[in-house]
C-alpha cells in the first residue's frame, strides 16, 4: 500500500530529440503519407486556383517649373491670383501622383474601357450582355481596382514610383499599366494648358490696366514664363510622367500568384503536423488498451 503522504512527481517528462526521432521512425508511413497527402491536396489546389500576373511600369514624376515667389518678389500675390503654382517642384510632383492614385481617375478609366464587367467577370452574362442579379456600382468597382488590381509604391529616397498591375490575363495587365501612365499624363497635360490658359488671360487683362512700370514688367515677366511652361505642355513627351521601363507581357510561367511551391511545401508541413498528431494518438490508445 503507497503512503498517501508521499509526495507525486508531476514534473512535466522531457521529450528529448533522439527519442522525438525514434517515435517518428517508428511511424514513418503514417507520417510519411500524411505528408504526401498533404502536399497533393494543396498542389492540386493550388492548380485550381486562376494564375494572376503582375505587370510593373517604372516611372518618375516629372518635376515642373522653379517657384516664381522669388522672381516676383511683392507681386507673388498676383501670381496667386492667376492661378500659378509657387509650390514648386516637388509639389507639382506630389500632386501628379495623388491624381494617378485618385478615385475619380480610377473611375473615369474603368468607365472609358469598360471594365465592370471585366472586374466582375463572374457576374456577367457575356452572351445576354447583361448582369446575373444586382450590377456592381461604379464605385465598388474603383475600391476592387485600387485594393486588388493596381499597386503604387514610391522609392522616397530616389522618387522612383513603380505602378503595379495585378491581373489573371498578362496581356491586359501590361496593357492597363502602360495605358493608365499615359491617359493620367495626358489629362494632366490637359488640366494644365486649361489653367495656363486662365492665367494668360488674366494677365493680359492686368497687363492692359497696369499704371505702374514696374508692375508692367512683373506682368510682362509672369506671362513670358507661362508661355514657356505652356509651350513645354504642349509639346513635351512626358508631361508629367517620364517612363523609365514600361509594362511588358510576362511569360506564361512567371506568375504572381498563387505561389505554387509554397503551397506544396505549406500542404507538406502540414500534413507532417497531422501525421505526428495521429500517430500519437495511435500510440497512446494502444498502451491504454495493453492491460
């Protein structure tokens, strides 16, 4: 009979790493073929998922004219009247950008090439050219774009941004990247030569009721540099945008997800967790049945 004073040990036992291996050798076909099981299940997942590329379009914003506060000197309000920019160069930049990643030019591009129902190919019905059920808002559509499909990042050190385009047909990813630089860059170039347009006019106005002579060279002074950035508008290439590597069509294989090597290699894991689990399970029910 045990005497009920005695003090119990239970101090948790140490599974030390040569008997962890002898317990895994033991069951190495369980644990073997839960592995492989595993590995299979996901890798043929994994092909039942729809491939999605990724196109990249390398580029730097275009930086504009120096700030005119300095060359007008007590006039710069009359530039703030006209309408010219004295944030200078890196402003300019900064504001191209947010126009690019703006909602209201995601929507414009989405309505210009039809994409609804491109976004939600599943929702609609290509021979009846019409939705299944409720059609998706213009709106839900530019949060999927922005959130799913393009990807801005910016090199802070260098100014270097790269726009990505994350898609399941390559071709139309390449196509939707270059085509987006170039529309933004466009409407900026347009937006532009309206507001050198304004300020022009407003200029010669003030040109016309100019007393002073010194105001008269100010005025004469502004307008001569907002012809020059006008005519920099109109015929410059890169207006806002300078691509450095466009968006190319990648191969067949070069995919952006999923990532079928590392599912795999996760369903292997996995299976070795779940193979180890059972074989101790096994183990333990049997030395409770041995009397």
């Amino acid at each position: 009979m045990n005497d009920t004073n005695e003090p119990m040990d239970y101090r948790p036992r140490e599974v030390s790493l040569l008997a962890m291996s002898a317990f895994m050798w033991r069951h190495k076909s369980l644990i073997g073929l839960c592995a492989v099981a595993g590995a299979i299940a996901l890798g043929a997942l994994s092909l039942a998922m729809t491939p999605k590329y990724r196109a990249e379009v390398v580029f730097s914003p275009v930086s504009g004219s120096t700030s005119l506060s300095g060359q007008l000197g007590s006039l710069g309000s009359l530039a703030a009247l006209a309408g010219l920019g004295l944030g200078g160069a890196s402003k300019r930049s900064d504001e191209s950008l947010e126009y690019l990643r703006s909602r209201q030019f995601t929507r414009e591009f989405i309505e210009r090439h039809q994409l609804l129902p491109v976004l939600y190919a599943k929702r609609w019905d290509a021979q009846r050219h019409a939705w299944r059920g409720d059609p998706p808002t213009i709106w839900e559509g530019v949060e999927r774009f922005s959130k799913k499909v393009r990807e801005i990042t910016e090199d802070h050190r260098t100014g270097i941004v790269t726009m990505s385009i994350i898609w399941r047909d390559r071709v139309q990813a390449a196509e939707w990247a270059n085509t987006m630089i170039a529309e933004a860059d466009a409407a900026l170039r347009q937006r532009a030569i309206a507001e050198y347009t304004r300020s022009l006019d407003y200029l010669k106005e003030e040109a016309r009721s100019a007393s002073l002579v010194e105001m008269q060279t100010a005025v004469d002074k502004t307008m001569e540099n907002e012809l020059k950035d006008a005519m920099l508008a109109r015929t410059r290439d890169a207006y806002a945008f300078k691509v450095l590597d466009p968006a190319i069509v990648r191969d067949p294989k070069d995919t952006d997800s999923p990532n079928r090597p590392l599912i795999v290699a996760f369903g292997c894991g996995l299976g070795l967790l779940v193979g180890v689990i059972w074989a101790a399970w096994r183990q333990r029910r049997a030395r409770l049945r041995t009397p």
